[in-house]
C-alpha cells in the first residue's frame, strides 16, 4: 500500500528492455533509490505538515507513525536536493538486500526465492491437480496487456474448501461463508505474494491432519487470489537480483519509469479521488472509477461470492446477518488495518470491526489503525474500503514487514519469509474464522 510519487526516471525504451531482459542480466537503469527520513526544524511545525508538502512535491512519501521523521524512497540527487531547502535528510538503509553471487534462480523465481506471475500459475494449476477434493481454479479478470492483445495474465482465484456440491460457485447463495485473501495488488511488495503462495499449501497439506484447518475447510470457502496485479509483477521480476520498483499496473499512460500505470488500490468504484495523484505519480487513480481491467475483474468477482447485507449510506451499518470476510496484503508498517481508509470518521461497524482488528493483532502484533491512523495518508478508493462500503462484508489491510533491516521495506531477504509467516498465519486463520459471524453485536 505504501508510498505515494514517482521516484525511479527511467526512458520508456529502458522499461521495454526490463520487460524482455533474461533473469539476472544487468540493466543500465536510473539511479538506485534508497530509504531516507526527513525532518523539518523550521519550516513545518508538524511532520504531517512535511509529509503533505513533500507528496505535493512529487516525492515517494512511505506510510509509517509521524512521530520523529517522514520516511520517503528516493535517489541520491533527490536528497541532496531537500537539504538544498533546509530540510535535515537522513539516510534510513538500502532498497535492495545482498542476493548471494552463488544463488541460482530456480524456474519461475527471482531474488532469493520470490515466485514470478507464471511460478504462481503454474503452482495454482499443481495444487487443482493434487487436490481435486480440496481446490478449484477460477479466472476471474484480466490484466491490462491481456485486453490489449501484447501479451499479459488472466488473473486467478483458487477456492479451497472441502468441496462438496454447491461449493465454489461464483454465486451468493452457497452454504458456506466465504474469507478471501489478495496480495500484491501492488506489484512492490513481494511478501504478500509469497504469503498467499504459503496460506494455499498451508491449508491444501493440513487438511486432515491439523483440526482447525480440517474444521475451517469443512465449513468456509477459503478464496485466494495471490497476483492482483500481474502485469506489475511481471515487471517487478524481470530482474532477478534487483527487483524494479514497480507499484502499478502496466497501462501505457505516457510516463517513464515506474511512473507508468494506474494504482490498482486507488481504483476502486468507492470514493474514487481524482486528486489522489496526478498521471506519473505513485498513487494516480487512473481516468475513472474502476477503469482497469484487473479493478472490474476483483470488483465482479468479489460481488459475485458475497452476500450484501449494507445499505448505500457510507454510515449505515451492516447487518448481524453478514456472513464472510476480506484480506487484501501490502507491505510494509506492521499495521493491521481495518475500514474506514478514507475518513477518519467510525465505520458504523466499528465496534465489531475492531474486535477482529484486534483479534489479528493478537497473533501477529501489528498496530490496529483505521483512517489515516499510523499513516501519512488517507486511501480512498482501496479495495478493503470497496468490498466493506458496498457490500458490507469486513475489508482488512495487513501492512506486512518492518521498516528496517533486512527485513524491512519492500524487498526484504526471502529468509524472512518464515517470520512474516509464523506472524502472520494466526492472523489469517482469526479473521478467516470470523467468516461465520462477524458482526455479532451489528455495532
């Protein structure tokens, strides 16, 4: 979820050339961007009054509590040029981690171990045919360079349950509440992919044998999409040892760098800002509502599993009715994130919305945060806020990963995989279980 500008210039025709390099093949790329804090001891009296003003400026503000510093992602000359203005500019820590010179990229990864767009289609269509009782695969959209016809993805959905007649069908009536968890939505953000890759075989492997899975996959429909944005991705891996920063979906905009694509959770048909940034910047909502292709596809999808229990008003509560729940996973903060994102004013909801806020919170212990809370930024038209204000069903944001260390940022060590997932696991397995029944008090 993080970050908001533009901070990689690179010529159009460099990003045509990462998108056909070899894994691994060195690329002559902009300048490498790093992690930095700023500070204001005179202009602004607040950080968040720093943070607006560098995101008016263009820079790639990252989210993170405004307590002593704004943390932002950006080059060497980008740098030099706030302590031109009198701003104290700090140097947080690397983008990239070291990739060992004897590491060899199995088939479908990069970088240690993350999984490419085809390694997870190709594990989805392993897992359908070693559990044919168990999973079923689904398309549910298209990428932006698939509808152009230049190549490009389906995006998938795998339904895990113990299948039984009725089940997996992309309809409202089923029997069973539904939990669906997304990841990289933004292409950046390479744990969350890797955590849906990890949930699947976790709950694909453990039936029968672990009783809460047993029990979980006996009585909800587990959905998973694990690339929402994979045209991203596809850019995100092209170099296997120094993944490209990308965030947004690969539609031709006329910009260069990373500055090329529409932020996917910026797009949503609820509360769509057009002033959430401008065509090359980080968070650009695209022309319209829901005017990406992957956009349609989630949104058609997700409506078509869910029951709505909510009326239209943004402050008219869901029903205690309401069966299922919703994970979308970003990085980084630590944060779990539970709706409104675009206001700081309660979700009618609010009260059962944060016990399961809290319940997750428990297990990984992240930050429970609603609106702007913890962040520099509100996030309307997210697909959390979506599914939550048209629907009524419970939309949550896991930001996983710290902010430093090898762990931290976008592209932490695959080694740290097993922690985030250790974290994170019981967080998964708390908000699928709330499927049932998560509004108990209607509050």
């Amino acid at each position: 979820m993080l970050s908001f500008r533009r901070f990689l210039a690179a010529g159009t025709a460099t990003l045509l050339a990462l998108l056909v390099a070899p894994p691994g093949r060195a690329t002559a790329a902009a300048p490498e961007p790093a992690y930095y804090d700023v500070t204001s001891t005179s202009t602004f009296t607040t950080t968040a009054g720093l943070a607006a003003d560098l995101t008016r400026r263009g820079y790639d503000v990252l989210e993170g509590p405004l307590t002593r510093a704004v943390p932002i992602l950006a080059t060497a000359a980008e740098a030099q040029r706030l302590r031109a203005r009198g701003l104290s500019v700090r140097y947080a820590g690397p983008l990239h981690q070291p990739v060992a010179t004897t590491w060899l990229a199995a088939a479908n990864t990069y970088y240690g171990g993350y999984h490419t767009t085809a390694g997870h289609e190709a594990h989805n269509q392993a897992v359908v045919a070693a559990h044919p009782d168990t999973a079923v695969l689904r398309t549910i959209g298209q990428s932006w360079l698939k509808t152009q016809g230049t190549g490009g993805h389906d995006i998938q959905a795998l339904c895990i349950t113990k299948i039984r007649a009725g089940d997996c069908a992309t309809t409202t009536t089923g029997t069973k509440p539904k939990f669906t968890l997304m990841a990289q939505m933004h292409a950046r953000e390479l744990a969350t992919g890797e955590l849906a890759y990890m949930w699947i075989d976790y709950l694909v492997n453990n039936y029968g044998k672990v009783a809460a899975v047993t029990t979980l996959m006996d009585t909800t429909e587990l959905w998973v999409i694990p690339i929402a944005n994979p045209d991203g991705v596809d850019i995100v891996s092209s170099n296997s040892t120094r993944p490209i920063s990308q965030r947004k979906n690969a539609h031709t905009n006329g910009c260069s760098g990373t500055g090329k694509g529409v932020d996917l959770n910026r797009n949503s048909s609820y509360h769509w800002d057009v002033n959430q940034g401008t065509r090359c910047s980080e968070t650009y909502p695209g022309a319209s509502a829901a005017s990406e292709p992957e956009t349609r596809g989630i949104q058609s999808f997700l409506s078509s599993i869910y029951r709505d229990t909510k009326p239209a008003a943004d402050f008219s509560p869901a029903t205690t009715g309401t069966t299922g729940t919703f994970l979308t996973l970003h990085s980084y903060s630590e944060l779990n994130i539970f709706p409104y994102g675009w206001t700081n004013n309660l979700a009618p909801n609010n009260a059962d919305l944060r016990t399961i806020a809290n319940a997750m919170a428990k297990a990984n212990k992240y930050d429970v945060v609603h609106g702007d809370g913890g962040l520099n930024y509100f996030a309307p038209g997210a697909t959390d806020d979506w599914i939550y204000g048209t629907l009524g069903v419970p939309g949550y944001t896991i930001e996983v990963g710290p902010s430093g260390s090898s762990c931290g940022g976008f592209f932490p060590q695959y080694s740290c995989m097993s922690t985030f997932w250790n974290l994170n696991l019981p967080a998964f397995m708390a908000l699928a279980t709330a499927a049932a029944r998560p509004y108990p008090t209607g509050k």
